[in-house]
C-alpha cells in the first residue's frame, strides 16, 4: 500500500527478501525422519517445469524467444508422419524458425493433435477439464531433450550467442552459459569438468548438455 499498490514493488521486495534468497536444498534430520514425503511442506518442493515452459525456457537461454505481445497462433513444425494421423481440422506447415519462436502460449491448440514436445512433458488432455496437471519422468522425455531437433537448434543457437559475447575465451563462455541457462557461476568442479569437454567436443554440444541438466528442467 505504501508503495502505490505497484505489483513491481512488491515483486522486487519478495525477491529481495532474505527468505528467497534461502537455499531450496534446506535439509533438517528430523524433518526428513517425521515427513519424508514433505506433505507439511518443510521444505521447498522441486517441481518441473510445465511443457510449454520448458520450450519458453530453451528459447529464452537460446536468445530466440520472440516476445511480441499478441497476435495470431504459431504453428511450430510437426513431423510429417504425424501431420499424416490427422484427417480433419488444420495445422499450417510452418518450418521452424524465428516465425514460430513465440512463447508457447501462442501455439495453436488442435484438441485430437496435441504438439508433440508438449504432450511428452504431461500436457493435459485437451478434450477434459484439468484441476492439475500431471507429472511424470518417462524415458521419451530424455529422449526429446537427446535427439528432437527443435532442442539440437536452439542448443546451436544458444551456443552462438555465447561465442559472440565471449569470443575466444572458453572459461568466460563456460561462465556465462551456466549463468544464462541455470542463472548461476559454474562450481570450480563443473568448470574443469566444462574445460575438458570443450577439449573434444564443441560449445554447441555443451550447450545441449545444460539443456538436459535436472537443473535446467526443475524450480528448485
């Protein structure tokens, strides 16, 4: 109220707060021997991210996120074997590019064709109501992350920006990465670890790795 009712301010202050900046790796002995399951909530509960943020966040750390406000749907490319399932309605083959780098809030919604990327990491039933979503670990999750070739781009593309701000200094690209994509210095173990790999393979392959990280994946 002090402030003009400015939800900025209030935002600002909670993150400020001393509380915030508290670890969510709190551990207590005897909390974790009377609640091991955490249902009285002693301690921050990890959660993934949402299908659509996982794509948001990719994009974000890429540098490719378009963050135009409104507008029409986006299309992002679908394989043509599973455009070929649908026999009615509509989704434009658009291919992947800035085009369709919007926030996954505009991806058009085809209920009896769900986007693939997001119906992997528990988008829920488009034909039902939903009180709460879902969350599983199953291995076609690892494997998007591995192998879709959305992720491989923005992997690429996250690794350019990279390169360009820290040209020809690999500690100082390891450093930024790793504040970008998990808004974090890397540990000095991770930052050897992170110099011998880019030994033998390249910034893109790094990259990918932190797009696979559970850390990248889950609010801790």
């Amino acid at each position: 109220m002090s402030r003009g009712w400015s939800i900025k301010q209030m935002q600002r202050l909670m993150m400020t707060s001393e509380a915030y900046q508290m670890s969510s790796e709190y551990q207590d002995p005897g909390d974790a021997e009377r609640d091991p399951e955490n249902h009285d909530l002693w301690r921050f509960p990890i959660q993934r991210l949402d299908a659509e943020i996982v794509r948001d966040a990719m994009m974000a750390a890429s540098g490719a996120l378009d963050l135009t406000m409104g507008g029409p749907p986006v299309f992002p490319h679908i394989p043509g074997e599973i455009l070929a399932s649908m026999t009615e309605g509509i989704w434009k083959k658009e291919e992947d590019g800035p085009r369709v780098w919007r926030r996954s809030i505009y991806v058009y919604r085809k209920r009896g064709l769900p986007f693939p990327m997001f119906e992997v990491f528990d988008l829920p039933d488009q034909n039902t109501s939903c009180a709460r979503r879902n969350v599983s670990t199953v291995p076609t999750q690892a494997l998007t992350l591995l192998n879709d070739e959305f992720v491989l781009r923005q992997a690429r593309l996250f690794a350019d920006r990279v390169k360009e701000a820290a040209p020809g200094d690999p500690a100082r690209q390891v450093d930024l990465a790793y504040r970008i994509a998990l808004s974090r210095p890397p540990r000095e173990d991770e930052a050897k670890l992170a110099a011998d790999f880019l030994l033998k393979r390249s910034l893109a392959d790094f990259t990918h790795v932190l797009l696979n990280l559970n850390e990248f994946l889950y609010v801790r």
